[in-house]
C-alpha cells in the first residue's frame, strides 16, 4: 500500500456485522476516522471490549491496533455516529426472503434513521448487497423522511448515493479488502465520485466507476458467475464418475486456457455460505421481477443441491446401511478459516445421516460454537481431528482445512473401525490413498 498524503474522512458504519467490521476496520487501517454503529448494544459492548462476534483470521488484532490508535471506535448511537461522519456506509443485513427476495426492511430502516438525525450533508453508501435499483428507493426514502420534518424543523438535508459493493471471502477479508483486484462505485455525479476516490487513494488497485444501477448488478452478477463456475464443475464431476474420466485432469485442462482459468472449478459437495445461495437466489428473483426467466441460474441452484444428494448417495454406497454406524466428520464450516455455518453443506448431510440412524462425531477448529446453533444434539462435537476417528465406520470429510490435508496416516488407520474415507472436497490422490491401505472415495474421479 503506498504511503502518499490523501484526505482523511470521518466515516460510519451502520451495521458491525462481517462487512462493516471488516470494511471499517480495514479504512480506519489505511488512515480513515471509522465508528461503527449497532443497535446490537451486547454486541457493541463485547467489541469494545476486544471480543469479536465472528472468527476472521487478524481480524481481532487488527481491530485492537485502531482501537488502540483512536482511528476505530463503537457506539449504539446512530445520531452520533452520523453526525460525526460525512460518508455513512450502510452495511445491514439483506437475508433472504422465503420467495429468494432480499430482505431490505433493515437497509430502508437505515436510510430512515440516517434521514431522521443527519443535519449536514451526506455521502451515503449502500455497502450491503442489495437488488439493482435499491439506491433509487434508499433516496426516495431518504428525501422521504427529511421532508416530514422529523429533525432540523423539516429542512431539507443534501446527500449523494453510492453503491460501492463488497467483494470479500471469508477467510481472507482482510487481505481482499486492503489488496482487491478491483473497488467499484456507483455514482450520480462527480461530487460524489471525487469523495469516494478519497477514501480509496491509499488502495493500489483499479477503480470503476459506473452508475448506481450497473454498480449493483455487478456484486450480483459476480457471485452467480463464480457460483455457476462451481456448478459446472460439480455437473462436469458426475459425467467423469459416469465415463471413468478425472475431474481434477479435466478441470486442469479447461483451466489453462486463460479465458476459463481454474478457479472455482473444484468439484466437491457445493457452495454455501452467506454469499453465493442468496445471491443466486435474489439475482433469480430480480431478473424475474424486471421480466427475464433466469434458467440458467435456476439450474445453478438445482446441480448445487445435487452435488449434496450425490455426495450422500456415494455414503450410503460406501457404507450400506447407515443405520447404528458411528461416522466421523471433520470440518463443518462451509469453508475453510471461517466459523460460518450459514448455508454450509455440512448441515443437510449431517441431518441426513441423523435421521437414517447413524451416531455423528464430528471436529472442526472453529466452527463448533456456530454449529451447535444449527445441528444442536444431532452430533457430537470433538475437540481435535482424531477424537471422532475411535471406532468410527468411516470418516466424511466436508471442509477443506488445512490440518486435514496432512494428518497422522498410521494413527487414522489404528483409529478407524473400517479403513473407510468418503472426500467431499478431494483433498488426496486416490492412488496414495490406495498404497496406504485406505478405502477411498471421492468426487468425480471415475
């Protein structure tokens, strides 16, 4: 990041969730004055107290240096953190709706709040992944509101909307914040723009600018481009196991052509996460609502839900009958370095294995707490790698850490009851596996 002078903004939050947190924390970092705002007042207090409500790798050491250095600060008061500021993020949470709609009640309430106590003008940001013509309603809202009269004896209070979508993997946030392949901002006009680039000026890296609408189309359409990408992959694996064909050779094949590339083209047991099913799913919706039939993301979600069935089928196979078998699990996050259990394939199969009489044992280093939240008793939770392998039927693993990827072969051999393994993510080569006296499933590799 290069060390030249820029101009220094009061910025706010509204929302400590994954991406307020790790946005703000990361431009209070490269400079920026930064409070974050929550109406989550347990959750505001744990976090000035240095306990961090999700686990992203530095996160919480990074949060403490600005703390530390008076650029990042906590509070529950929105009328504060808005009038202390002169560009607002919003960065709520847009969960999905029962219909695949995104649930906009709480970036509306923002822009309601923001509205009701700001009496100077703002830029406010829209941060959170929202539907291709949510600034035009956050505007009208705003506009809305200062005309009641609500605060400032009805003045009317100046602002500019911006779309700066986010573009980060859980995981490794931090990193694709401060080092992005690219910052994109929907704006209406250069005032807006000029501020923008302000705050990115210490960031190298391209700058788009577009409108509004094009800005928020494009955090949609790259999610359900890479979440097709893995789809594919996952279509392409089932015709590999069908013909005898590899799917690893094949996806190296298709990817050394630099229009594909390899990236996410790893067969396995399907995406999850708080990012791609919703996305796909709202980006459905919208192009539904605008008078388009999106079958191509519609069969999207159909082989990502099949990836799962298929993976449970090669379980039942390997094993037979599932009922009164003991199987250990390892990883339960959707993917690896995060504690993230929204949408993680681990919870349909392990309900699955649940529900046919099978006792699941399972271990993840840092999911636990979060999956306890999902699966409740339907498992038990181990504390390290090998715990769940004593007298297990077999061992299924479901997320890609890295300490699975190098463990004890002798000890899981002695462990296991049946030298059984059944690889969601295809960490190891089925010859290997072979030599180690190891009976080894995979995915795709026929």
């Amino acid at each position: 990041m290069p060390k030249t002078k820029f101009k220094k903004h009061q910025l706010a939050f509204i929302g400590a969730g994954y991406v307020g947190l790790v946005s703000g924390t990361a431009l209070a970092e490269i400079g920026h004055q930064v409070i974050l705002v929550d109406n989550n007042k347990e959750k505001i207090a744990k976090l000035k107290k240095g306990v961090m409500p999700i686990y992203e790798p530095g996160l919480d050491k990074l949060v403490a240096k600005n703390v530390k250095a008076k650029r990042l600060s906590f509070t529950s008061s929105l009328k504060d953190a808005v009038n202390d500021s002169d560009v607002i993020f919003i960065a709520v949470n847009t969960p999905p709706l029962p219909t695949g709609k995104a649930d906009l009640s709480y970036v509306a309430a923002a822009a309601r709040e923001i509205a009701e106590v700001a009496t100077s003008y703002k830029v406010v940001v829209d941060k959170s992944t929202v539907p291709v013509q949510t600034g035009e309603r956050v505007a009208q809202t705003i506009t809305q509101y200062t005309k009641r009269g609500l605060h400032n004896k009805g003045a009317k209070i100046d602002f500019d909307i911006v779309s700066n979508p986010e573009f980060l993997r859980e995981g490794s946030a931090i990193k694709d914040f401060l080092e992005p392949d690219r910052i994109v901002v929907g704006v209406s006009n250069q005032r807006a723009e000029k501020i923008m680039r302000e705050i990115y000026a210490p960031i190298d890296a391209p700058f788009v600018v577009t409108d509004v609408k094009s800005a928020e189309l494009i955090k949609h359409a790259s999610n359900s481009f890479l979440a097709l990408k893995i789809s594919f992959a996952n279509a392409l694996a089932k015709i590999c196991e069908l013909s005898g064909a590899n799917i690893d050779r094949v996806a190296q094949g298709m990817g050394m052509d630099s229009r594909i590339n390899t990236h996410f083209l790893n067969a396995g047991i399907g995406y999850g996460g708080s990012c791609f099913p919703k996305d796909v799913s709202a980006f459905i919706t919208i192009a539904e609502e605008l008078g388009y039939k999106f079958g191509l993301l519609e069969e999207v979600e159909k082989i990502n839900q099949q990836a799962r069935e298929s993976f449970l089928l090669k379980v039942e196979q390997a094993l037979w009958v599932i009922k009164g078998k003991k199987i250990a699990v390892w990883g339960l996050a959707f993917k690896p370095n995060t504690d993230d259990m929204r949408n993680a394939p681990s919870v349909p199969i392990i309900e699955h294995l649940h529900a046919d009489g099978a006792t699941v044992h399972a271990y993840d280093p840092e999911a636990t707490a979060t999956a306890k939240i999902e699966l409740g008793n339907k498992l038990t939770y181990c504390k390290n790698m090998y715990e769940p392998l004593k007298n297990a039927d077999a061992l299924v693993i479901l997320t890609d850490w890295d300490e699975f990827k190098e463990p004890n072969w002798d000890k899981v051999s002695k462990l296991l009851k049946n030298p059984i393994i059944i690889d969601g993510r295809n960490l190891f080569s089925p010859s290997d596996m072979s030599a180690k006296g190891l009976v080894y499933h995979s995915v795709g590799r026929g």
